[in-house]
C-alpha cells in the first residue's frame, strides 16, 4: 500500500519546483519492505538504490522495486562509508525513538550527517521524517535526551512547524549548505509525524 504522503511529495516536486524526477540517482537509506514509500517513487527516477539492514525483507523488497534497482543488505552508516558515488535524491524512513545495537542511533540525528556526504551537490533533495509531537515518549528517558540535546531545548516534546523550518536551516547552513526550498507533509501513521523535504545548494 502506497503512502498518499509520498505521492503528494512527488507531485510537489513536480508541479511546483519543476524537479524531473526521471533524470535523478535516489537512494532509500532505511529500504525496509519498499512497500509503503519506495515503491512509488522507485519507477519515477532514473536510478533506485535501497538499503536495508535486516535480510528477512530482502525478498519482499526486491519484488516491490522495478528489475533495474540496486538493493544491499547491510547496515546503511557502514555501507555509506564504503561508497564512491552520490545521490540526487536520499529518502531517509528513519525509526522514531532510539534503534539499532545498544540504541547507538536516533531519529534521523546521526543519519542526516552520513547522508549529506552522499548528497549530490548543489541541488540533491533530502526527504527525512520529523516527529513534532513523539508517541509513547513520556516513559524514554534516552530518547528525550537525544532529543534534547539535538533540537538543543530543554523540553522537545512538541516542536512547531516554525521552530522545524528554522531549526534546520541554521542545521544545514553550519554544514556549509544553503536551503533552496523546504516543505512538510504529513504522514497518517499517527499525529505529529511529517516528511520533510530540502533541497540544498
């Protein structure tokens, strides 16, 4: 089942940036199944990379990625060391809360770094999930830090779309790159989940 949140992404993309899919390289960073979001976008670009770190959904994903996709089992911040070309379009499905060996990631807090290191520059497009209100969060006391400490507040439990929109261009300008455009689009999975999507110069 294709997420509706993906499609509106796309035609945003399309309709009101003028981005021509079909000519970019895109990476999947945390591929999973490919059901929900990859599968969509995957036959509209040129090329379609997908990592994905657990092999029980190695088959599902290939069947749901057209013949010509690239697909790797493996642990995406290895296998972006291990790479010498970049991308146009990186989609980052990131977890919510703290995942992967003793929960040594959050979010997209370390992800965001990896993968500006494989963005094409000037103009790759980045497309990360932001939680704005965390579900089941009261009782995480690891990820509240994490959040913390990133959004550099003392309490992120609820974040506006503005304090979202400012926080990450002052986080990609330090990083020496320039926001050319950035949107949100909610997710239906639950409330306070959105996809947001930059382009960088």
């Amino acid at each position: 089942m294709t997420e509706i949140a993906i499609k509106n992404i796309c035609n945003i993309l399309s309709n009101e940036y003028n981005i021509h899919l079909s000519d970019k390289v895109a990476l999947d960073f945390f591929a999973r199944e490919g059901s929900w979001q990859t599968q969509y976008y995957a036959s509209k670009v040129k090329k379609i990379y997908a990592w994905e770190v657990d092999s029980k959904y190695e088959q599902n994903l290939r069947y749901n990625l057209p013949d010509t996709a690239d697909v790797t089992i493996g642990d995406s911040f290895v296998l972006a060391k291990q790479q010498d070309i970049s991308f146009d379009l990186i989609v980052l499905d990131n977890p919510q809360g703290c995942f992967g060996e003793d929960d040594r990631y959050c979010e997209h807090f370390e992800a965001l770094d990896v993968c500006l290191n494989l963005l094409k520059c000037p103009y790759g497009i980045l497309i990360f999930n932001i939680k704005t209100t965390p579900f089941n969060y009261t009782d995480k006391i690891e990820w509240q830090k994490r959040r913390n400490a990133f959004y550099s507040v003392t309490d992120a439990s609820h974040l506006t779309k503005e304090f979202i929109f400012n926080f990450y261009e002052t986080f990609f300008k330090t990083h020496g790159y320039i926001t050319k455009f950035a949107f949100l689009e909610k997710r239906p999975q639950e409330s306070g989940l959105y996809a947001l999507t930059v382009q960088l110069t």
